[in-house]
C-alpha cells in the first residue's frame, strides 16, 4: 500500500477521531492511529507524533490538498472548533454508514479479487467508514472460502494482464504431465468453477483457446509480446453458455440430456437447475420427473450427473447412459 493511501487512511482515522466535539491528546491520537494502522495494515512500526503534525498541517490545508479542516489545540487537546465537521462534508447518514458497513463485511470475503479490494477502499474513502473489526459485525451472509484455493494468490497479476490486454509468460504442470509447460498467454477473462480458478486466453504455441487453471501454474509473469486479439468466435459472455463447469470439448455439438429424477430429489433439482437450459419434461405418477439439459457433453457434466447416484437415470442419449452405467458399476466394484 502506498504512502499516500495510508496517508488518506490516517486522515480518516483522524477525522473520525475528533467528529462529535471529542478533544483528546496528542499521546490519545497517536495511539489509536497506531492501532488502527496495525489492524489495517499489519503496521507494527506506527507513525511518530512528527508525521500526526505533518498529518494535521496537510488536513488543514484548502483543497485539493486538504480539507480545510478546523484542527485546533486548547490546553493540550486536540479537537475540531467547528462542531459536526467531517473531512467527508457530504455526510453521510448514520442508516447508511450501517448499511455500507455491513457491505464491507460481505466484500470482505472477496478481498482477493482485485476489484474488490479497490471497492473497498473507495466506500471506506468516501463514506469514512473503516472495515469492521473481526467480531464486531456477525456475518448473515456467507460465501464458500473461494480465498483458501490454491493458486488464488496468481488473481492479482492474471486480473492485471486481462484488464491490461498483456500477455503472460506461463509455466504450467498439468495434472496429467511430468514436466511443465512453456506457455504464452493471451488471456480474455477469469473464470470460477467449484473453488477453482482458471484463466481463458489464447496459447500463442498451440494456436488455441485454452483454460488455465491457477493451482497448476508453476509460475506467471507478465510480458513484453504484442498482445493477440481474441478469435471471431470467442465471446467471454456466452462462451461458456452450453457446458456444466469449465471444460468445452473440441469437435462435440450441444446434445440433449434426458433423465429421470426421483421423487425425494426430483424438487431440488427443479428448483435449482443443474444448467440454465434444463426444462421439464414430464412430471410421473410416482412424482418422479423427466428433465432435459442441451449442453456439450463434458467430465463436469458426468461428475454432475454421477452425484445423485440411485436419485438420477440417465435415459438419453444412449451412449451416455451405458458410460454412466459403467461407471456406477465400476464404482461398485471398489466395494467388492
């Protein structure tokens, strides 16, 4: 983080130190600056009472390189002359400062999205207000931990070159591979399936789409290439419209996927849609249903499939209905 940003952070800090008429020490000042930087930053060093000094005179300045705020000291107590000021004069009202402190708290599940990170502090910029402090606001609304995948620590330099159209120089160790690869790619968008994350870019070498996934990257640095345009036919918005998961076989047309739910499974599966092309076939006596799927078949799709077990028979195509079947048998025999 830059000075200037923590610069900005310590104003803050300030500024909500000294609002509602409070007037407190310079010492008072110091320390809760310094707790507040170590909580945000990890900064165990803290600022001296030079640079509060420095950070009073700069807040005191007119804008655009100060606030204009009225610090002033009385018998050693440092407060604002002008009650109900704010560095942040727009105000905002208390209803929504809650509302945007429990924004941080959902956001703040995602800060390893680089975007996030900046949404972040442009709200706690603009509203004044800090995150919340681990345990001070209970978390109703809760994500999968997408931030303990391996390789999530690659999103800022992939997120970087996508935004960037730079390419990156990659070395790549496929599960089903000894040795790693040399790639170039030219990446277009970043995808998450399942608590994993892959980048989809052209690979300069092959001459292809490919689907890269962070956890198999031995490494990734951006290079210097002339950046190479996507293909006429890759559209980051619809290219995964007609696949379960990440995988897009090549030379494999969309299919229709007909199969037969169980009663006890069959409303979870209505009512939350193993792919958005799935329609109702027919509902039976037995209240059983039909459903279809048109995807490309793929692994996600017979992983899918496969995790209802006795729940779900596949009844077309044929030949994926014996492939699941040989499964499921095979599975068995593990049991033997």
């Amino acid at each position: 983080m830059g000075l200037n940003k923590k610069a900005a952070f310590r104003y803050r800090v300030i500024d909500q130190l000294l609002q509602n008429g409070y007037a407190l020490t310079i010492d008072e000042i110091q320390k809760k600056v310094n707790e507040a930087l170590r909580y945000e930053f990890g900064d165990e060093d803290g600022i001296s009472r030079r640079t509060l000094y420095y950070d009073f005179k700069a807040m005191r300045q007119p804008p655009p390189v100060g606030f204009n705020a009225p610090i002033e000291c009385r018998h050693g107590l440092y407060q604002y002359s002008r009650p109900g000021f704010s560095i942040f004069s727009h105000t905002i009202k208390e209803k929504d400062k809650k509302l945007i402190t429990q924004a941080l708290a959902i956001l703040e599940q995602m800060q390893y999205i680089p975007a996030v990170r900046q949404l972040i502090a442009l709200l706690k910029d603009l509203s004044g207000t800090n995150l919340p402090q681990k345990g001070s606001v209970k978390k109703r609304l809760q994500f999968e931990h997408q931030n303990i995948a391996t390789g999530i620590e690659k999103m800022d330099i992939i997120q970087y070159a996508v935004d960037h159209q730079q390419p990156l120089s990659i070395i790549y160790l496929p599960f089903n591979e000894a040795s790693p690869l040399d790639m170039e790619l030219h990446p277009y968008l970043i995808k998450e399936y399942r608590n994993r994350w892959y980048v989809i870019g052209w690979e300069k070498f092959a001459g292809k789409i490919y689907h890269l996934a962070f956890d198999r990257m031995v490494s990734a640095e951006l290079t210097d290439a002339i950046f190479i345009s996507p293909p006429s036919h890759f559209d980051p918005e619809t290219w995964f419209n007609h696949v379960i998961g990440i995988t897009i076989p090549e030379e494999i047309p969309i299919q229709k996927i007909i199969f037969n739910v169980s009663p006890d499974s069959a409303p979870y599966i209505r009512t939350k849609p193993l792919h958005p092309s799935q329609r109702l076939v027919d509902k039976l006596p037995d209240n059983s249903m039909i459903f279809s799927l048109n995807v490309i078949p793929n692994f996600e799709l017979e992983m899918t499939l496969l995790g209802y077990a006795e729940k779900l028979k596949i009844i077309e195509p044929i030949w994926l209905k014996e492939k699941i079947k040989n499964r499921l048998t095979n599975a068995l025999k593990q049991y033997d």
